[in-house]
C-alpha cells in the first residue's frame, strides 16, 4: 500500500480517542467496549510491513512487538515470537503483527482488549480475529473502512501476477508441443529461472510477485498451482467488492465485513460521529436509562461515575465555543458532586441534553412542543 503515512495517522487517532470515551468509534469502527482501555494492550493486525515499521517506531520500541514474514526470520525475533507461542500473550503493550501471525499463535490475555483488523477477505479477517482467544469479557474491535481504490490497486496487483503465472504456463505448453519427445521439463525450467532473474534484475517483475507464485527446490522455481488458484478467486472477490462501491458507495467494504461479524450495520452510522456527538449520545442514553430510578445524592454520584468521562468532555469542549463559563465547567467536571440543574441547562446551550434536574424532582422534556413529565424522585 502506497499511502503508509495517512493508514498511520488514522490508527493513531484510533489509538488516542479511547483516552476520552470507553466506547471511541471511527472510522474504523470498535465493537463492544471496557474501561481502562490506557492500560489495556492492543493487537493490530496491518497489511502492509512499513506501516507496522512506522507504527512501533511512532509507538515506542519499549512498548511494542513488531512480527512480519522479514523479521520472524531474525532469530532475537524468532525467540520473541516462540515466547509468545508459549506463553500465548506478549510481555508488550502493543502487539503489531501482518498476517504470519493468523495462523499458528493463540492469545491468552485478559489484558487484550483492542483489536484492529485490516484484512481483504473474509478467510484472513476470521483467523486474525480468532488470534485472540475468548476470556468472558468485552473486547474493541476496529474495522478498517478501504476504499475503491484499495481494491482497484489489489486488483491490479492480481492480475499483474496471474499475468506472469499464464507466461509460464504458456511457455511450458508451447515446449511440449515444439519437443513433444524430446520435451526435458528441467530444462525448460531452468530457460524460465534464467528469464525470471533477468526480469527481476532489470525491475520488469517484483520479486514480492515471483516469491508469492512459486516455491524454490534446489535454487529452481516451480510454479504453485494453489497460489494461482487462490489468485483467479482473489480476483473474483476484488471485482465483486468493487461493483458494490459502485452500487453501495464508500460504506461498501465495511458492510461486507460487518457481515463476516453478523453485525447489523447500523453501527455505521454511530462509527461517524464526531467525538462531542457521540459523547453526547451517551450522556443522553445514561440520562434515559436513570431517568425513573429513585436515587439518594450519594447514588445518583455513584451512578454518575459511568458517564463522568464524556460529561466532562463535552464540558471542557465548550471553551472553544460562544458562551464558555470557566466557573461553571469546572464545577462539572469535578467527581465529587452530582449535576445541578444548571449543569445540565449549561450544557444544553451547546449540545442537545433536553433533562431538567433539581433537588426534588427530575424531568425529562421530550421536545420543545411536549410538557414535561415528572419520572422519578430524587431524595436527599
């Protein structure tokens, strides 16, 4: 992939959006949440190796564990890489991987929580996310949103290849008919080496394309027939996600994989707010949820706790708007109180939190057209 420094802004933003709200959702979008996401690990899953260099590079070598297909055969890596095996966890925070770790390495870690997955296919998408075995608990998952152009250039890349498998194939049928007895195939073989090296030496073929259609025995390429295989289907897939850009737009991929997950794709929608509308979405559903509960002060601050994060959030958001009270935001945003009533009116000159609450009684408007409706008590 050519754009490495855009990918990796992107997963950085994943990565600092969990720092305000348990539930942060991208453009890569996170599935289910749990507290203390800043002290928790992550496994991300990339598809290109510079990418991964340049993530662990802005992460933090102390922090990170990079594994690719050129790396594991370093042996320091190699040790790393079998510890994990045996351990089933990493001793890092983060755990960057391409795709030689969807097979063969499990992950046993309650501390895992974040997951994030670019992957094409389904095949790829289900083994990486079944690196992480299941522990009871809630995990983040990120999905990445590609784009038409991400399938167009993997297209490309498919058929530039299958284009080079057809000259062998070609070459060896036309062999066996000129030499029909006299036909030696080793021979034509090594013609093929001779001319693949000068291909590659004159940078008219990557050795990435040779190295992914055939294997080496004896210094010789043979071509792999399950590789080119896998190829004709890869193409098939590129083609078909491509016509559904074309008849869904930009949201096409992410809907194919959300239904890999079974996940109803209104999640989408959620996945694009920005972070004072979702944070927004939140309070106003724990406010929902709480809005018959009878509850003394000291629970309704115990209650509070769950939501204090994005309160304060959006609280602190409004210096940059008309309006913004010093006084006021810090008193939201301190832990040891419940919200006033003019808390709540304060807020709702930025953001729409339609909640009234005083020492007696809470109420909730339903929209400017509709009386109030007492729901609850709230005593002392």
């Amino acid at each position: 992939m050519n754009n490495t420094h855009g990918l990796h802004n992107k997963i950085e933003n994943i990565l600092e959006s969990t720092e305000h709200t348990e539930t942060a959702k991208s453009t890569s979008t996170p599935i289910n949440a749990s507290e203390g996401i800043d002290r928790d690990k992550w496994l991300l899953f990339v598809d290109d190796k510079n990418l991964g260099k340049e993530l662990a590079k802005q992460l933090g070598k102390e922090k990170v564990v990079f594994i690719s297909a050129e790396n594991k055969r370093d042996r320091d890596q190699s040790d790393t890489v079998s510890e994990i095996v045996v351990n089933e966890k990493s001793n890092k925070q983060y755990l960057i991987a391409t795709s030689v770790l969807d097979n063969g390495i499990n992950l046993k870690d309650c501390q895992l929580r974040n997951i994030i997955l670019m992957a094409d296919t389904e095949m790829e998408f289900i083994q990486m996310l079944g690196r992480k075995r299941k522990d009871g608990e809630k995990v983040n998952l990120y999905i990445y949103q590609h784009n038409k152009k991400h399938f167009q250039e993997r297209l490309r890349s498919a058929e530039k290849r299958l284009n080079i498998a057809s000259k062998y194939v070609i070459y060896m049928k036309n062999c066996k008919e000129k030499y029909y007895q006299n036909f030696e195939e080793d021979r034509a073989i090594k013609h093929l080496q001779i001319y693949f090296m000068r291909q590659i030496a004159d940078e008219k073929i990557a050795v990435e394309d040779v190295r992914s259609l055939f294997n080496v025995y004896g210094g010789v390429f043979y071509l792999n027939l399950l590789a080119v295989h896998n190829l004709k289907n890869l193409k098939k897939f590129y083609n078909m996600v491509i016509d559904e850009f074309d008849k869904i737009g930009e949201d096409a991929f992410v809907k194919i994989q959300l239904g890999w997950l079974g996940i109803d794709e209104e999640i989408i929608k959620e996945s694009k707010l920005t972070q004072e509308e979702r944070c927004c979405k939140q309070v106003n559903d724990w406010m929902e949820e709480i809005s018959n509960d009878e509850m003394s002060r000291d629970e309704f601050i115990q209650k509070l706790k769950s939501i204090n994060k994005q309160i304060s959030f959006l609280a602190k958001a409004t210096k940059a708007k008309e309006g913004f009270d010093e006084k006021t935001v810090n008193n939201i945003t301190k832990s040891d109180r419940p919200l006033t009533d003019e808390h709540i009116e304060y807020l709702n000159k930025f953001y729409e939190i339609p909640y009234i609450i005083n020492k007696k009684i809470v109420h909730i408007q339903l929209s400017k057209s509709r009386k109030l409706e007492i729901v609850g008590l709230l005593h002392d």
